[in-house]
C-alpha cells in the first residue's frame, strides 16, 4: 500500500488536511458567518494540539480489536518501521517478549473496561534494538460505555531506564559486599574472639575447681559467660551461619525462636518450599522477613504473627501478616527499614508490596522469580 493510498484509507493521518476539507463542504450549507467563525477557530484549535501532540510524543490510534489506524512520524522513527508496515497491524509487531501473559492481560482488560491505563513498556524496533516506553493508553466510549478506539500516547525512557538498571546493579554489588562482610565479621567474632573466650572460661573454670572458695573467679566466670552469649548474638545478628550452611529455612526457624523468646510475640512459620533457593535469593527472604517481623514488634501491638515461604507459579513468596494496628501510607514514610526492603527485593530482580489497613493489620509479601 503506498502512503497516499494509506492516508485515504485512513483519514485522521492528516488532521489540517481534514479540517480543510470540511471547511468547505460545511461553507456550502452554513451561511451563519459567526457560526462558521466559530468552527473554524475549533478546528484550527483541534489542529494545533494534533500538532503540539505529534511534535512531543509517539502517538498511536488503534480500532477497538487493537489494530493500528494511525501513527505519528515519532512512532515510525523510534520503531523503524515504515507506515505501510504498521497500519493495520497490531502493537506485537514492535512485542519485545519482556513482558509476560500477565501482564499483557492486564493492560488489556483495563483498556477493553473503559479505563485509562498508564505503565512502561518495553519495545522492540524493526533492527532489533530495545526501547523502553512510558504509555498512556485512552479509550475512547460510544453511548454504551464500550471502546470503539485507543488512543495510545508514549514517551521514550531507553535512558532512565537504563540508568535505573545501573544504579540498581550497584545496590544489589554494594548489598552483596555488605553481607560478605557480615559474614566476615561474624566469622570472627565466632570464630575468633568467642573461641578465645570460651578457651578462657575453660582456664577458670579450672581453676575455681582447684580453689573452690575464689568467689572472684567465680563471678569472673560468669562475666566471661555472658560476654560468650553477647558475642553469639552479636555474630547471629550481623549474619546467622546457619543462613550459609542450611539455608533460608533452618534460619528462619531459629530466628523466629530466638524472636519469640525475645518480644513475647508467637509466630506461625510455615515453609512450602520444595528445594533451596539460591543464596542471594535467600539472603533476600532472610532480611525481609527479620525487618518485616522487627517492624511488626515495634509498631503492630500484636501477640501473634505469621510467616509464609511458598513456591506459585515461577516465583518464591515469602509474606509476612499481622492482624495489629496497621498503618496508612502517609504513615509508613520512606523509613529507612522500608527503603531497605524494597532494594533487597530489586536487588534479585523480584517485587516488594506492603498492604495495610488501619486497625485490620499489615501484609507484606515478597516474590522473588525462581528462574532470576
């Protein structure tokens, strides 16, 4: 199909074109001269912002089964695709395949209801290069509410994005380095200094048992034992070995131990897992759950928790409920513990969502795909 034949077919290519024509046909049987002045100025208006649009975005009209009736010179030049190759065609010709079913199947239901839907997208141009997009897609209703036409306007992020992905790929080396020296220290703290303490508990003990009445090595001793307990804990907490060693779930197992014996809150932990993650991924569940349940004791005022380790689909899922106060989010802020859960999650490529409602409690569930 040649260009001219693809703008007679499709009329709207052309606005000022069209607003000509009807000009004259509306001149032939107007005679009201206000009336026609009126129009005019409308037209020249609707013109104009056609013009401002197709100047700032990449704008795409599709029917109401998706099929494309208009593009704009922005949409042929970032997807290097001709007209003639686009009209009448649907958006999977410029389909990168990054977004899944799901996805596509949401945006799609939301338009097809009459919604105004608003994401990014990722592209994929005629000579293989890959784009990202920010999408407003509007449908446009007849009388019954039901979509005859989207009108899709995008602008291109390619560099935002990008820049995201960089700064995200050093959080995720800056957390990776930071858990290495966690686990470094608790190394040594385990190995090192609680090994020399424990050998000097051994030396005492010797010798309270050859100087029975020596009440001062006595309490020596015990000095020595509880700076040994403070040290095990302190080495627990900058990073448990079992993490290491076992995995996600032989941790979790003791830290919710030592959590319930610590805040007085019983936890229901329950674990579907059916083999190991991998150890960043568990990492990312371990730090979760351990900030998820420290927010929980300080603000939820609850005796009781749960959580949750399950496998759905091609994700791992850890969520963590409470049934407290809840919170809005003006309330939860940007506080430091919630900056930190979210970059675990982003760090292995997974999704962090918190939904709370005041006086019914707190849900925070972290999916993390299996096949990152």
């Amino acid at each position: 199909m040649s260009d001219q034949n693809a703008k007679a077919r499709y009329p709207s290519e052309n606005i000022a074109s069209n607003v000509d024509l009807l000009l004259e046909q509306l001149e032939q049987h107007i005679t009201d001269s206000s009336f026609r002045e009126a129009l005019q100025r409308s037209l020249k208006q609707l013109a104009d912002v056609k013009f401002a649009l197709d100047e700032a975005s990449i704008v795409a009209v599709t029917d109401h089964k998706g099929k494309i009736q208009y593009v704009n010179d922005k949409f042929c030049e970032i997807s290097s695709y001709s007209r003639e190759e686009l009209l009448g065609k649907d958006h999977r010709v410029v389909n990168s395949g990054y977004h899944g079913k799901a996805f596509m199947r949401e945006l799609w239901e939301t338009i097809s209801s009459g919604q105004v839907w608003h994401g990014e997208i990722k592209n994929r141009a005629k000579d293989g290069r890959e784009y990202w997009v920010d999408t407003t897609i509007v449908p446009f209703v007849d009388a019954e509410g039901r979509p005859y036409q989207y009108l899709a306007i995008r602008h291109e992020v390619t560099q935002l994005k990008e820049t995201e992905a960089q700064l995200q790929s050093m959080m995720a080396q800056l957390m990776q380095v930071q858990e290495e020296e966690r686990r470094r220290f608790s190394r040594d703290l385990h190995d090192g200094i609680g090994q020399s303490l424990f050998a000097l508990k051994i030396t005492l003990d010797r010798m309270i048992s050859e100087d029975g009445d020596s009440k001062g090595l006595q309490a020596l001793s015990g000095q020595v034992q509880q700076l040994m307990a403070e040290v095990r804990g302190l080495a627990w907490e900058m990073r448990p070995s079992v993490l290491d060693d076992l995995g996600v779930v032989p941790a979790l197992r003791t830290y919710v131990e030592s959590y319930e014996s610590h805040y007085g809150i019983r936890v229901r932990f329950v674990s579907e897992l059916r083999r190991r993650p991998n150890l960043l991924t568990e990492t990312a569940i371990y730090r979760v759950v351990q900030e998820a349940l420290t927010n929980i004791a300080k603000y939820a005022g609850v005796s009781e928790a749960s959580v949750t380790l399950r496998e759905v689909d091609s994700f791992v899922k850890a969520v963590i409920e409470d049934r407290g106060v809840g919170f809005t989010t003006d309330q939860a802020g940007r506080g430091v513990g919630l900056f930190s859960m979210e970059e675990r999650a982003r760090a292995v490529s997974g999704q962090l969502r918190i939904r709370s409602v005041p006086g019914e409690g707190t849900t925070v569930t972290l999916s993390v795909p299996t096949d990152r």
